[in-house]
C-alpha cells in the first residue's frame, strides 16, 4: 500500500488487497457504562454486516451487567469483581474510583485469566470502554489498562463517556481524575460528552453548511435526557457504537479496483498514534435505491445468498452533467462530519491529526468532491497530516463520512469538568469530607 503526495491510499497497479482486510479490535468493556456499549457494538455489527471484533469482547463489572439491547456477549465473557467485599460488608462501590482500582489490582490473577477468553493474534489492538464519572468504569478501567499492557504488545486504545452536568459534581470529579488516568495509560483515548448529546442544542465546531434541499443528512437527533439507571441511554450508546464500528471497521467492504483510493486500515492506527484525546464525527445521507425489476432481484440477492446481485442492480444513471453536483455533496458530506456532532466538541483546529473516510457505492464516489472535502479539513483544521481513503460498498444505501481528529487538545467541555471537580474538591475539604476509601496510584 503506498500514499499519494495528497495523502490518499491508493493500491499499485495490480494488487488487490484481500477481502475483509480491516482493523480488528479486541473488546472489553468495564463497568455499567463500558458493558452496555461492548454488547451495542455486536449489535451494531449485526445490523451493518460489518465486524470489528470478531466475537473478541469481554466484560468487567462489579455487579451484572445490564443491557438496552438483547444480550450479544456470552455469560463466558463476563467476570464479576469484589464479590468478597460485598459478601463482607454488604456493599459495593458505589462510586468509589479508589475503592475499584483497588479491587480491580487485588484481582488481578482473575482479571488476566478471563483475557484468555480474546485471541490476541487476531486483533490489532484493544480496545477498553468506560463511563469515566463512575467508579468501576473509571477506577477499575484504569487498572485493566494495565494489566493489558503488560500481557500485550498491540496498542490498547480507550473510549472514555464523560458524564453530563445533569449527573453531579462527584461524578465531574471523578471523570476528571479518570480521564487523566486513562489518557497516560491508554495509547489514545476516544471520548463521547454525554452531556453534548443529551442536550437540545447540536454542538458544533463551528456553523454547519448549509444542506442541499434534495438531501436529508443524519447527524442523529438529540436523544432526551435518560433515566437515573442508565436505561435512558439506548439512543446516545447506539450512536457511538455506529461511528466506533464505521470508522474501526472501515476496509471490511472491498471491491476490485485498482482505480479507487483505498481505505488503508493502517492509517487508523498510525492517526491514533499521537495519542492523547481523540474525537469522531459521522455523517451521511440515504442514496436513491432501485425499483421496479432491480428491487425485485436485489430482495430475492438479499434473501438468499447464493443468488448474486447482478452488477446493473446497483447500477444509478451518472454523466458529466451529475459530477459537479456529486463533488458538491460530497465534499458537504465530509464538511458536516467534522462539524456538526461530534463525539466530542472541541475546536478542530487543535487536532494534530485527522482521517477522512469515505462509505458508498462505487458510482456514488466524486473523486473530485472527496479531495475537496480533504482539502478543505486541512486548511479548515489546520492540520497538514490528514490521511484519507475510500471503501466501496456496493450494496450501501446511504452514503458516509467519518472524520478522526486525534489529540485535540482545545476542548471546552474538559476544561468544564476540570473546574468543576476542583470546585467540589475543595468543598469537600472545606466540609471535611474525603473523597475516595482507597489510595489511588
């Protein structure tokens, strides 16, 4: 695989990369938060036909897991931790970051024996989930980082969900402590704001363009705030599992051609490897889909496997005259993913990396509209390092852009959860209160 002077991956005249040639990750979700995520991902794969981790998942938790989504990962897969505290005292975190971290080092043999459970010569990396405001996900999270790098060569990358303002001051304490943990442990840290996505305003990086009237984009609607038992979440978690399985699972679609700029899955490891914090944004809009005789052959396609789809199913009426407005969309396409939500807001241009990639049939992909978009994240972001590829899915129906900016570091809403945590700090002093029964490392 070699890159162009622009960036792009492109493929040597004839060498075909192999089929389902993408980025595999090993899963592991840690407390209430990381485990309802871990089993969203195997569900999102399901529904995409994608698969980014191979059935290689694992949840840690204090107590059983609940889920929002029928349950994906086996009861093998899932280790349960402190249970001689609770069986001592009654107890249980609570909340507790210390309390979890000292658990999580207390149990380490039993913590390393369920990594038995991932096959590490399959993935190229793992991949660890947490809600940072509470105290198994970012308290015990930290401590199976760890443990992870010290049994494992590959990168292990994090996903940390920042609480929301709504969810309190002890929560902001210790997401803030958490993520500092997680950012010097883990090889990059992807975060999700909980608090932008449960709010009626769309964060933004800046004004969204304007959308043609003809295209309805997705940039997901704002979800209403959830219940105190996480059971209100179902539409935010969804939400960052599709951008986390898109942009990790990007290559697994591949088609013949020499001619395309091709998603390079190291790319994505090589534009997390700035490490720090990291952020996702997505965006994409449906595509016209066939009637008439062509519906009819790509049900019966879709029904029965070993019927193939026939090349002219797919095929949309394309001349000269579409290409500039095909550019025009496309290049908006990228624009509104790296502005209109992201995982988490930040100011853009405060990313030392970023990655575009590209989703959709072969005859939707306007060369010329992608490379604009490219050029306009540059010069937009300020960023000269930014990678980019395309993955032909002929049978997609929409369209889609996903956009990495890794290692922002102008990011509002930390520096939010940073004051308030030093603010109910020094209340809790003030009261003489201590937070935390444990002493953290």
């Amino acid at each position: 695989m070699e890159h162009d002077d622009r960036g792009f991956s492109h493929t040597e005249p004839g060498v075909h990369l192999p089929g389902g040639e993408a980025v595999k990750l090993a899963v592991v979700g840690v407390g209430n938060a990381g485990c309802r995520l871990a089993n969203q991902i195997l569900e999102t794969e399901q529904t995409t036909g994608r698969d980014l981790c191979t059935g290689n998942t694992l949840l840690i938790n204090s107590t059983e897991p609940t889920f929002d989504t029928t349950a994906h990962v086996p009861e093998a897969r899932r280790l349960t931790i402190g249970e001689v505290y609770w069986e001592a005292d009654g107890a249980d975190i609570d909340g507790d970051p210390d309390l979890a971290a000292e658990i999580a080092r207390e149990e380490k043999n039993d913590i390393i024996r369920a990594f038995d459970h991932i096959e590490f010569h399959q993935v190229d990396g793992i991949l660890v989930i947490a809600g940072l405001g509470r105290g198994t996900g970012g308290g015990a999270g930290a401590v199976v980082i760890d443990h992870l790098k010290a049994i494992c060569d590959e990168p292990v990358y994090a996903v940390g969900v920042l609480p929301a303002d709504s969810e309190g001051e002890q929560e902001a304490l210790t997401a803030a402590r958490s993520l500092q943990s997680f950012v010097s442990k883990a090889d990059n840290v992807i975060a999700f704001d909980n608090d932008a996505w449960l709010d009626g305003d769309c964060p933004t990086g800046g004004a969204p363009d304007n959308r043609p009237e003809d295209d309805t984009v997705d940039d997901e609607a704002t979800p209403s705030r959830p219940e105190s038992d996480g059971s209100g979440y179902a539409a935010v978690n969804a939400a960052l599992a599709e951008r986390l399985v898109a942009l990790f699972a990007a290559g697994e679609f591949r088609e013949p051609s020499a001619d395309e700029y091709r998603m390079d899955p190291s790319d994505i490891i090589r534009a997390l490897d700035t490490g720090g914090v990291s952020t996702i944004g997505y965006a994409s809009f449906d595509l016209p889909q066939p009637s008439g005789i062509r519906s009819w052959v790509r049900s019966l396609s879709d029904r029965f496997a070993w019927i193939p789809e026939p090349s002219w199913v797919s095929a949309t009426p394309h001349s000269d005259e579409d290409a500039p407005t095909d550019a025009a969309k496309i290049n908006r396409l990228v624009r509104e993913a790296a502005r209109s939500k992201l995982t988490l807001p930040c100011e853009i241009s405060s990313a030392e990396r970023g990655l575009v990639v590209l989703s959709g049939p072969s005859k939707t992909l306007s060369r010329q509209g992608f490379e604009g978009g490219r050029y306009w994240l540059e010069k937009e972001a300020d960023i000269v390092d930014v990678m980019a590829g395309d993955e032909l899915n002929e049978r997609a129906t929409a369209l889609t852009a996903v956009v990495l900016l890794s290692n922002v570091t102008d990011v509002d809403r930390i520096a939010e959860i940073q004051e308030t945590a030093v603010e109910h700090q020094q209340s809790l002093r003030t009261d003489g209160r201590q937070y935390g029964t444990a002493r953290s490392e």
